[in-house]
C-alpha cells in the first residue's frame, strides 16, 4: 500500500511542474517557472531516492 501512495505523489509532482510550467509559459512570470522546476527536481528525487549504506 505505500508503493501505491508513492507512485500517486510523484505523478501529482508531475502534473503540478507541467502545469506550473505551462502556466509561468503564459504569463510569464518567472516565479512560476522557477516553481516547476523545484517540482520537477522533487519528482525526480522522489523517483530515484537515495540510498545510503549502513
């Protein structure tokens, strides 16, 4: 049941970058840029997390 709820937060991350991106595209206003790219980096840390050894 966690996987499940990992896969639902990265994909929520996704769609949360794509539209900011799209959104700062528009306007543009650059915050909303910078904003999709903290997203985008937060999803791909969330899909490749790190793994430390003991």
């Amino acid at each position: 049941m966690k996987s499940i709820y990992r896969y639902i937060f990265t994909f929520v991350l996704l769609l949360a970058a794509i539209s900011s991106y799209s959104f700062g595209n528009q306007t543009g206003m650059f915050i909303f840029v910078a904003l999709g790219f903290i997203l985008e980096g937060a999803f791909w840390f969330g899909l490749f997390p790190l793994k430390r050894n003991k």
